[in-house]
C-alpha cells in the first residue's frame, strides 16, 4: 500500500518532501499502533489512510495555532514561502484539513461516504458537508513560485563529491548537521557520513551493490554500470536540490536526489532520498531527466 499511501499524502501535503515525511510518520505510528491491536483489521486500506488523516489533520491544526498566536500583529514582513512550503498556503486560508481530506478520498481514491467517515472519524453527513464545500475551493490553481539562487556551498558539494574528495565534502558540514538516507539511518556530525563501513557518504561515492547484508535488489540494477555517481545542482520548483547521475548501458540516469539546507556556508542538513521511489518518480518526472529507482530498503527479506 506504500504507493498508494504516498499519493495520498502528497495530494493533502502538495509537497513531495512532505508527503514523504506524512508517510515515514504515518508508518511509525502505524507500526506501534498494530503492537496494541489484537484482531484482524476489517479494512487495512482505509485504516492506514485514516492514521494518515489524523497525523495530518493535527499537523494543520498545530500550525494555525502557531499562525494564530505567534505572528507578530504589527509585522508587515513578507514571510518566507518556502517556510510552511506549500502545505500552508490555500489549505489554511481557502479549506479545512477534513475537507480537503474528504475531497481527495472520494474523488481520487473512490473511497465510499462511510469509509471516508471512518477514515476521518465523523460522520457521512459531515462528509456529504465537506465535500459540497471542499469540491469547488480546491479548483485553485498552485501560485507560481519564482527561483531562488543557489548557496554557493552546494556548488562546493557538487565541485567535492564530483572529485571524490570525502574530506572536504564532510568539512561543508556543520558540527550540529545531520545526514539522513530517508526511512534508512540518521547521521550526526561530520565524522559519520564519511565512514567508510557504514557513512552515507561514503556509501554514495561508491558504485551500487547488492551482497548478503543486502544493496539494491538486482533486478532494479539491470544495465547499470558499477561506477560512482555525478552530482549536480538543478532548481526544483524555485528551490536548489541536488540530483545524481549513474551510469547505465542506455546512457545517464538520476537514482537519487537530496534535499539540503543550508546557513548560507555551511549545510545543516542533507536528506537523501536514494529509497523513496515515489519522491525520485515525482520529482525527475517533473524535471524531465530519466531515472531509475532503488526499492524501499536496503535489507534483503529475513533480516
């Protein structure tokens, strides 16, 4: 259901980055959840979209709060619209979280009235409700965003990881960043990622593998040639990523890209989405490079 799941968020989201983060919580909740089950789902598919649901429900009810309470009321400050990225946007000034939620359950996953209530714990008449009201405000086309430069230290990156230079891609780090392979592991510091066992880095410089502690599965790896990647900058929806090309018999395909913040010379925090398939079909689709995907895990079935 992990496709499936995805889609959901990222209609409710409108973000391919938070969609992703909606799924892995999703996930984690749902995992402690079924620990505390003792009996047979009756509706699997409508049970794990209603966790999502509520997840994301309460996400957007904390963030009207925060809105609410602690904008300055006298600020004439433009704030930053990559900050609440586009989640925030129109849903919190043209449309509830449950009818946005009862909008895309009916009219893109044809989830029926009482599925719908039970996935967003109501009633079918409140749901009959939101979609009368969600169906015409959501006919509003996403604002254009214009392209932000970017920092000169993912120039730096691409320029180092391009060089094999592990050392000085590590130094691009701060102290405090974190390095996290999405749904995969979490890394603290600069030490981390360039281990050359375990590090994410490291493991990103080197050509793709499959062995007995796992890798990609072979079949995702068919014309794939063992050779290290190359990074580049590309602009995604007017904000910086960085995209890796690997090479293949049929010619170069991006495998994964990375989200990267920055605080304007050195990177506080790197997220690499080489076991996300959704996010790299979404995001290369949309910049129309050839891609290739990994599978969700690295682990091979038994371990």
């Amino acid at each position: 259901m992990r496709p499936e799941l995805f889609r959901y968020c990222r209609h409710l989201t409108r973000s391919p980055w938070d969609a992703e983060d909606l799924v892995q919580d999703t996930l984690a909740r749902a995992f402690v959840t079924l620990g505390t089950v003792f009996m047979a789902l009756p509706n699997p598919r409508a049970w794990i979209f209603r966790v999502a649901s509520n997840l994301w429900v309460d996400r957007m009810r904390r963030m009207r709060l925060e809105l609410t309470f602690e904008a300055p009321a006298d600020s004439a400050t433009e704030p930053d619209p990559r900050a609440p990225r586009e989640a925030a946007g129109s849903l919190l000034v043209r449309l509830s979280p449950q009818e946005r939620a009862a909008v895309v359950l009916k009219d893109v996953f044809d989830f029926s009235l009482q599925e719908i209530a039970d996935a967003l714990s109501t009633t079918v008449g409140a749901v009959k409700s939101a979609l009368h009201r969600g169906r015409g405000l959501l006919a509003v086309p996403e604002e254009p965003m214009t392209r932000a430069p970017a920092p000169a230290v993912l120039d730096a990156f691409c320029a180092a990881f391009n060089a094999r230079n592990l050392e000085r891609l590590t130094d691009l780090l701060l102290d405090s960043a974190s390095v996290e392979i999405v749904g995969v592991v979490t890394e603290y510091g600069q030490d981390a990622p360039k281990n050359p066992d375990t590090g994410s880095f490291a493991g990103t410089l080197a050509p793709i593998t499959f062995d007995e502690r796992g890798g990609v599965p072979p079949h995702l790896l068919e014309g794939y040639l063992s050779t290290s990647p190359r990074c580049e900058v590309r602009a995604y929806r007017g904000s910086p990523i960085l995209v890796f090309w690997y090479e293949h018999e049929e010619g170069a395909l991006v495998r994964t890209v990375m989200a990267v913040e920055t605080d304007g010379e050195r990177i506080v925090r790197v997220r690499n989405y080489f076991f996300t398939p959704d996010v790299i079909a979404e995001l290369c689709t949309e910049l129309g490079v050839p891609y290739r995907v990994n599978g969700y895990r690295y682990w091979v079935d038994g371990r």
